[in-house]
C-alpha cells in the first residue's frame, strides 16, 4: 500500500490567540512539510486547489513544482485539480512540466471539488456542474494519450489538430476524486481509472457497497486491476492525549466554520471523541492507533493508497512535522509489514 499525505494549505488563525501567520511564511511551511515527507519515505503528496482565503493554495501545479526540485522519490499529485472550473490544457501542461521538473513523479487527482468558489471566479454557471466536468475530464484523457488532438466540445472551443506541449516522460497517472456517488465511481471505473475516496465524516462501513460498486463496474468493463484511495483525516503524535490536544482546536474551527456555510451544527468535542472510536472516520492518537485504524479500513476496502490530511486550520507547524515524521518512520512501515503478511 502506497501512504502519502494531502492538504490545503490551510492558513488560519490560530484558535486561542488569533494570529495568523504570512503567507510567505505559511508557504515555506507547506514546502517544508513535502520535503519532510520525502526525507521519511512517505510515497505520495498532494495538495488541494481552493479560491478562499482560508486556503493558500490556488495552483497545486505551481507549488508542487517548488518541491519538485527539493525533493527526490516522493509522488507528487493535486488533491484535488478542480478540473471543472480549469482548462484541461493547461492542467496537462502544468503537470506535464511538474512531471519534467521531478523525474516522472507528477500526477492529476481530478475532481468537481466540493467548494464553489472557482465557478463564479472563472465565468461558470453551476447549472452545468456536472457536464462540465464530464466533458472536461473527456479532454484530459485525449490530451494524456495524444500529443495532436482534434476535440470538439459543449463548454469549451474546439481544438483542430493541435499539438499540446510539453509533453510528461510517460502519460500522467490520473486518479478521480469522489464523495459518495454512485455516478461518480461509475464513471471512474468505466474509463478505467483508479478512485480516491475521502472519507471525512460517518462510519467507514458505509462506504463499503460505493467501493464494491466501483468493483463490478470495473470488472464489467474489462479493468482488471483497479486502484482504490482512501483520503482521510489523520494526526498522529507519542501519545494519544498529545495527538488529541494539538489537533482538536484547528480541526474543531475549521469544521465548524464550514459547517456554517452549509447549515451544519458546531462540531463539538463529543462528535470529534466519537468519530475517533475505532469504527470512525477519524484516526487521531497514538501511532498504534493510527496503525489499527488503517488496517481496519484496508480489511474493509482493499484498498492500495492511504492519504492522510493532517494540516487542518491552525494545527501548530511544529506538531504537524512531527506526524508527519511519525507517520513515515512508525506508521507506514508498520502498516506495509502487516499487510505482507
């Protein structure tokens, strides 16, 4: 199994004194944070794409390529590419130079993106949230296997035989982002693609029919091995009570902040211990914690990537490198052992 870590860049303040650090700085953070998980041996890093000031990162591609040149065998992906609200020729050559730039490690997590901001910004009507992404991961797909395209379109104007550059050293893994659709898990497994589920709230359990789904889809359509994420919510310090302290007030803030938006209760401490029992979605505590939870939910889905989001809102930088260490050097080679089993 491959574990990695993905975030936001999420850039807030803090809960009890409410600074925030700049931007530059939060930013040398997030680099700071690739590097290390490079150095401990993790196998994945992505980052997410927002248009919020609660997240700094608005162009995966860009900082991506930043640590490209820092770093030497860790994966580098969007977490995820809001590939409706973006031009698929621009996200391929972006990561096709990402690609260039880290020896072969770039790769696209493609999604509609749970955030709406992007649609408005860039002259979209959310009427067509969903064909326009149909339409365009359609593109992305013909321009990862061809370097002239001719492609004819809803939402965006026609390419006639045009060549698309630079092109990556090998065609660009390209993974789909899902909630909890079918339609989405459909569609992946019908063009062949590996799924990434994020699990951020419930019961694991629940999503075991939509992965089993994917499952029989694939198998119908002649995809023989395919390749199922799970992106979750993960802190991990030396002790339980430690993990929970540090990450508990950022992830409390942000949780709640969203959840305002969208009409959803305050988190509170007795959900955040709830979803923290062994049948929850979170996975927060001690290293031993972190590593039966993720065997847990291997057991349930099979799955052959774990992605751990562990900066959320204003965790201190200090306590989100040390999870991160945690994780590559206990974590991870702990759970990889098991499984050779």
């Amino acid at each position: 199994m491959e574990i990695g870590i993905y975030t936001f860049g999420d850039w807030a303040k803090d809960t009890v004194t409410g600074k925030q650090v700049s931007a530059q700085t939060r930013m040398q953070q997030l680099i700071e944070e690739i590097v290390l998980a490079d150095e401990v041996g993790l196998d994945v890093f992505g980052l997410g794409e927002h248009h919020r000031p609660d997240y700094l990162v608005s162009s995966p591609a860009v900082v991506l390529a930043a640590a490209a040149v820092k770093t030497k065998q860790i994966k580098l992906t969007s977490a995820v590419t809001v590939l409706s609200s973006d031009d698929p020729v621009r996200v391929f050559q972006d990561f096709a130079t990402l690609d260039l730039l880290s020896h072969g490690r770039a790769e696209i997590m493609a999604g509609r993106g749970s955030f709406i901001e992007s649609f408005p910004l860039f002259g979209y009507d959310l009427g067509d949230y969903d064909t326009l992404f149909e339409e365009k991961l359609h593109l992305l797909l013909q321009l990862n296997k061809e370097e002239k395209v001719n492609w004819k379109g809803h939402h965006r104007p026609s390419i006639a035989q045009r060549g698309v550059y630079p092109r990556p050293l090998a065609p660009l893994p390209v993974w789909i982002a899902v909630g909890g659709t079918p339609a989405s898990v459909i569609r992946a497994a019908s063009l062949q693609l590996p799924v990434a589920l994020a699990i951020i709230g419930g019961n694991p359990k629940q999503f075991v029919p939509l992965i089993n789904l994917y499952r029989e889809t694939a198998a119908k359509t002649g995809f023989a091995q395919p390749s199922i994420g799970i992106n979750s919510h993960v802190f991990i310090a030396d002790t339980e009570q430690a993990a929970v302290e540090a990450f508990y007030p950022g992830y409390a803030d942000v949780m709640s902040r969203i959840g305002r938006e969208r009409g959803w209760s305050p988190m509170t401490r007795e959900q955040f211990d709830y979803m923290r029992a062994p049948g929850g979605s979170l996975l927060v505590g001690s290293p031993q914690q972190v590593i039966d939870k993720i065997l847990y939910e291997h057991s349930l889905f099979g799955n052959n990537r774990f992605l751990c989001q562990m900066s959320l809102g204003a965790t201190p930088h200090k306590q989100v490198l040390r999870s991160i260490e945690l994780l590559g050097t206990v974590v991870a080679p702990a759970v990889k052992k098991a499984l050779l089993k």
